[in-house]
C-alpha cells in the first residue's frame, strides 16, 4: 500500500515536470515565430520605404524586447510550476 502511494506521487511529479518543460518550450518556441515574423516584416517594411527605417527599425527592437519579457515571464512561471 505505501509502495503504491509512492508511486502514485513520483507519477504525479513526473508529469508535473513534463508539463512545466512543455509550457515553457511553448513560449519560448513561440516568442522565436513571433520575433522572426517581426523581423521579416520590419526588413519588408525598410525595403519598401527607406525613409522611415529608423522609425521602424526603433519599433522593432521595442517590441522585440517586450515579446522576449513576456516569454522570459512565462519561463519563470512554468519553472515555479514545478513540483517540489
């Protein structure tokens, strides 16, 4: 009987740990698409109006920076999911 609770409970931290790992790979995976995507359309953006390529390239990097707290945010509280 204590054998299986014990099994039970080193189950239930395993997939603990599966699911943190993956919410965390999620976001990270996800903040990359989403500053390829922004870089893409940034360069697309200078190409077709060079002008104004400070004004976007200053863009860019802003939400570049924000999208990568958010995802370094979704990292930490994915590690903080762990269970102990």
């Amino acid at each position: 009987m204590l054998l299986a609770t014990f099994l039970q409970a080193a189950a239930g931290a395993a997939l603990g740990n599966a699911g943190a790992a993956l919410g965390a790979a999620i976001a990270v995976i996800g903040a990359a698409i989403g500053l390829g995507k922004i870089g893409q359309s940034a360069m697309e953006s200078i190409a077709r109006q060079p002008e104004a390529a400070g004004d976007i390239r200053t863009s860019m990097i802003l939400i570049g920076a924000f999208m990568e707290g958010v995802s370094l945010l979704a990292v930490v509280v994915c590690l903080m999911a762990i269970p102990k």
